[in-house]
C-alpha cells in the first residue's frame, strides 16, 4: 500500500488543532464538496497522514499532522438539523456525504504560515493550496513537497 499524503483545512473557530489534541482522535465531518467526497472515497487510506491547516483565520498556517484511523463512511451530521453540516436534501437512504476520523501526531511550536509556504512557491509549484483558485478543503500533497515542507518547521510537540 502507498503511503498518500494530504492537507485538510479546517477553520479554527470550527475545529482546531486544539480541539483534537483535546479528543485525540475524531471525525473530520462536514465535507460537502462532491470532488472532496470522492478523495476520501477513492483514495484516502487508513495510514496516510495528512497536515491540519487552518484556514479562514487571521494567519492561516499549518499547524500539525494527522494519521487518517479510518475508511471513509457516512457523514450522519448531514441528517442533523441542529447541525453546522446540516443537508435538507439528505435522507437516511440517500446519504452521499462521508468523513473519515483523524487522530493527532502532532502539533507545531511555530505553524508554517500560507505565507510562508508562498515564499517558496517555485519548490511547492504543484501545492493546490497555492494555486489560484483552489478552495478544497482536502488535497493531496505529493511525497516531495510533504518531506520539503516538513523541512520548513522549526519544532513540533509530539502527542
């Protein structure tokens, strides 16, 4: 089995790197993007590792890693009128939306910033975070620019 890797955004005042140190591990819920569906789907794994990124904040950075801990299964927050991912057009028979659960690895002392990763545009080329108009709140990550921005941090807490 290949080792995937991805990069998973999720708003801080949503869920944050905090909330999962907090819960250890935990459904990433809430993806309501069809092409998003279809990556957890198709080709995200249990043991592929992915950095948490917060987005929609005043500094978006990364600010961890995650290990996916399952297959892909139905998002039931869908079903869920008190729910942020509420979906009215999903019924207990027709649910297209899935989750998977992540479990924190690890949380950076120093989050690598967007505009860090920016500053280094020509090696991280082919990142879809910096790519213009790229709004998924997953993507893959190639193995080359993994290692290269793990190379960038300066220090992390183990968990």
């Amino acid at each position: 089995m290949e080792q995937r890797y991805w990069l998973m955004k999720s708003e801080p005042s949503v869920f944050s790197i905090d909330d999962l140190i907090r819960l250890g591990t935990a459904p990433w819920e809430g993806i309501r993007n069809y092409q998003v569906r279809n990556l957890l789907r198709d080709h995200m794994q249990i043991g592929d590792l992915a950095f948490f990124y917060h987005s929609s904040c005043k500094e978006p950075a990364i600010v961890g890693i995650m290990e996916i801990t399952s297959s892909a299964y139905p998002d039931s927050s869908a079903l869920l009128p008190n729910s942020l991912y509420y979906d009215p057009k999903c019924t207990a028979d027709k649910l297209p939306w899935l989750q998977v659960d992540v479990r924190i690895m690890e949380k950076f002392d120093t989050p690598i910033t967007l505009a860090t990763l920016r500053n280094h545009t020509e090696a991280l080329a082919q990142l879809p975070l910096l790519k213009r108009g790229n709004r998924l709140s997953i993507t893959p990550v190639a193995p080359f620019a993994w290692d290269y921005i793990l190379g960038l941090r300066s220090s992390a807490v183990v968990i």
